[in-house]
C-alpha cells in the first residue's frame, strides 16, 4: 500500500481481526468483498454502512452468517459505529477460509505461503489496495518446553527436601511471580476490550503473588505450614495456566502480545514452578502417613536457628540455655496438626475454586450465559445511568457472549439470529453517536429470548426485566 499519512493497517488478535487507524485529516473509505463501501474511518470515528453484505458476512469465522433479503441493494445507509479513528474487523480476505491447502498437506512441517490477499481503501478520489500475505507457520515442537517445567519442578522439590523450604518458595514466587504477570499483560494488550473488561486477567497473578509472599514470610518460622500455603498458591497458577494457555506451547499463532518464546518460556516456568511446590507439599503431607505405618518417628518442623547478629535472640537464646526455674510454657497438643490440617484445606479449597472458575469462564466457545445477563442487566438500567453500564458490557466479554448466541442460533434459525444481530448494531449505533439520543427499547432483550427459546435454552432472568 502506497504510504498514506496518518494511516496504519495492521492484523491483530493472532491474525483473526484487521485494524485500521486513521489519524490523518482526510477520511478513508473501506470497500467490502464486491466493491461497495463498507466503512468510513475518519477523525470524527467511523461509520459502517448498514446496507452493506459486510456487516453481517463478518460476524461469523466463514462467512455463512445470513445477509437479509434486499442488504446491497440501493445507496449506502450510514451509522455511526465508533467515534474513535480506529476499527477492527473479521475481513474474510485476510485469512485463509478452505480446508488444508495442498501444500501444507505435503510439507506440513516447513513456513509457506498460502495465500495472498488485497483489501481496497479510498483515498480522496484515489483507490489504493492494502497488500497481505497468509502463511502456514508450522506448530513448535513442544518437548523442550515440557523438560524445562519438569527440570524447574524437579529443582524446587529438590530445595524442598533437603529442608530448604525458604529457597525453594522463594525461587517459586519469582517465577510464577513474573511469568504470571507476563501472561497477563501480553494478553491485555492483546485484546481489544476496555480496560473494565480486562481486569480478570490480573486477578490470578495478584492473589497468587500475594499469597506466595504470605508463604514466604512465615517460611522461617513455620516452613511446613509456609510449604503448604504456597503450594496452594502454586497449584492453582499451574492448574489455570495450564488449562488457559497449555495449548501455548503446540500452537503456532498465539493470541498474546508477547514474543513467542517468552510467551512459551512463561507458561512452562509457571507450570513447572506450581507443579513443583504442590509436589513437595503432598510429600510433606504423605511422609508422615508413610512413617506411622512403618513404625518411625513422625517428622517435626526443623527448628529456626538463632540470628546470632540479633543481641536480644542471641541473649533469649543463651539464657535459654542455661538452667531455668520456671516450668516451661505449655505445650497445646494437636495445635500443630489442627493448624496444619486447616492450612491443608485451605489450599485445597484455593485449588478447586481457581479451576472450577477457569472451567466456568470457559473460552470463546463458552456456554456460559453470564454476558448475556450483564447486557440485559445494562438495558435495563440505561434509562438510569445513560447507557454506561451497556458501554462497559458492549467493551468487555460479555459483547462476544452476544455473538457466540447468534452463531449458535444461526444454525436453527438465520431469520432469529439476525434479529439478534440487528437489535445489537441497534443499539450500539446509539451508544457510539454522541448526536443520538439514547433510546434502548426492548428490542434486544426479546431478541435474546427469541434466540434462548430457538436453542431450547433458559434466557437470563434479567432479559425479562423492562427498562426503568
């Protein structure tokens, strides 16, 4: 493409979406698949012609979505859509949209070319055509990252054992530490949500994080209380991680901002680490069992030694050798056990809930209704807080929860899945338009029922509550 000023043209979110950028003062126009304009990217935002194929050809991955009748036909119905100098989009010409091309069925193994692709912009009274290429990037092979999870895991149970719990949890709570962090951002930066819908990504690093640390204060003082705490924690960053981005390591496209080997590098050292710390704890946990049945003495707590560069420890521990006329404190039996036996549940009870969450929120494919809800909740209380509830929930997830009920319900019923569609652009072209007077009906909310009831599905109680 011939440089335009101010004009950036980039594929994000691992090749799926195309965006757009226009910060220059002339407005661009984006054709659609036969020619007609489709977008309008300007200073003043964007505008998407409603009487264009595109709009609803790009809600789905393959290009099946149903186009009402009469859509193309007579001149451009323009709606605002955006009032920022950006857009993204799912452009079927920049993706490839067959089965398996025969050359990568021969060499599956080797990075080629597959496809080459033309998006046509105007300029002004110049047409001007942005160039892409579609490549087959064969997947990694995963084996040294799994050797290097099993080498830090086998590090960290090696610390453990040898009694070096602080070590080992120190260790744990630098790398889940940095590599949780480093997921987080580069999927942050990654997507295309607003910040409100992005936050859930840090809610694992930081009670992670936070309770690794807690592990490692007391790691001194209590070590197999700290060992249990922090394996708790190291559990669940293994578990989550590897459920969300274990496919990180076989996958070729990744959907993170990070470089692949970092990205790679993290989920493994997060996984390892975890493994590691829940390893050396169901060790600690077992040994005792182990020892009881073969008749030995139960392990205890290794006992802090002094800080002889403390003068009161010091003195406390010399006087404390000595002779004593006081009777010693007392010593309250089975406080050790009962503590160690809540710890344990406690951690267990951290496990489950990070997985049973992480299953919960599923992924794009997600049955889970809870963004429907949250859009219905918005309706709902538009009249009240002019539309900011809806601005968030169209910004976050629960705006992709929307499309996934329309492909669903496309399958059974194009006619009620584009009703879904259009009550959505509806209503977004009224929250976008600083012009346009909020008005968000029912519209949506009956559309959603009509899809729940089409898939033989319960709709959210909240898509029956009106608008007040």
């Amino acid at each position: 493409m011939p440089r335009i000023n101010g004009v950036t043209v980039r594929t994000v979110e691992a090749g799926s979406q195309l965006e757009v950028t226009n910060t220059g003062d002339d407005e661009i126009v984006v054709f659609d698949y036969d020619g007609r304009p489709y977008l309008r990217i300007g200073p003043d935002g964007v505008l998407e012609n409603q009487n264009s194929p595109a709009v609803y050809l790009n809600q789905s991955s393959d290009a099946s979505a149903l186009v009402p009748d009469g859509i193309g036909d007579g001149p451009p119905d323009w709606l605002r859509v955006s009032g920022e100098p950006s857009y993204r989009w799912h452009d079927h010409r920049a993706h490839w949209m067959g089965g398996d091309p025969p050359l990568v069925t021969a060499r599956p193994d080797q990075r080629q070319t597959v496809a080459e692709w033309t998006v046509p912009l105007g300029v002004g009274e110049r047409r001007v055509e942005v160039e892409g290429i579609t490549e087959w990037v064969p997947a990694p092979f995963p084996l040294p990252w799994v050797a290097l999870a099993a080498l830090l895991a086998a590090g960290i149970v090696a610390l453990a054992l040898r009694r070096r719990i602080a070590t080992a949890i120190a260790v744990a709570t630098i790398g889940i530490g940095a590599s949780s962090a480093a997921i987080a951002v580069g999927s942050w930066q990654a997507t295309a949500e607003a910040a409100i819908g992005k936050l859930p990504m840090l809610a694992l690093p930081v009670l992670v994080l936070s309770l690794l640390l807690g592990g490692l204060s007391l790691a001194r003082s209590r070590p197999n209380d700290a060992l249990i705490l922090a394996a708790g924690a190291g559990a669940t960053a293994a578990l989550i991680t590897a459920l969300a981005s274990g496919d990180w390591l076989t996958r070729s496209q990744l959907p993170t901002q990070l470089a692949p080997a970092i990205a790679r590098l993290s989920v493994a050292v997060t996984v390892g680490a975890g493994a590691g710390l829940a390893i050396a704890a169901t060790w600690l946990i077992a040994r005792p069992i182990l020892m009881h049945r073969t008749g030995g003495p139960p392990p205890a707590d290794p006992i802090p030694e002094p800080d002889v560069d403390d003068p009161i420890t010091a003195a406390k521990a010399d006087a404390g050798s000595g002779p004593s006329d006081q009777d010693p404190a007392p010593v309250v039996v089975g406080a050790s056990r009962m503590r160690r036996t809540l710890l344990i549940g406690f951690a267990s009870v951290m496990v489950g809930v990070g997985v049973t969450a992480e299953l919960a929120i599923g992924g794009p494919d997600s049955d889970d209704q809870s963004g429907i809800a949250t859009i219905c909740r918005a309706v709902a209380s538009a009249p009240n807080d002019g539309g900011d509830a809806l601005r968030d929930a169209f910004g976050g997830p629960a705006h992709d929860d929307l499309h996934d009920l329309a492909a669903r319900t496309e399958t059974a019923d194009r006619a009620v899945a584009g009703e879904l569609l259009r009550a959505k652009q509806r209503i977004e072209a009224s929250l976008t338009d600083p012009d346009a007077k909020l008005d968000v009906g029912t519209a949506l909310p009956d559309a959603i029922r009509g899809a729940s009831a089409t898939l033989n599905i319960a709709a959210p109680e909240e898509c029956t509550l009106e608008p007040s």
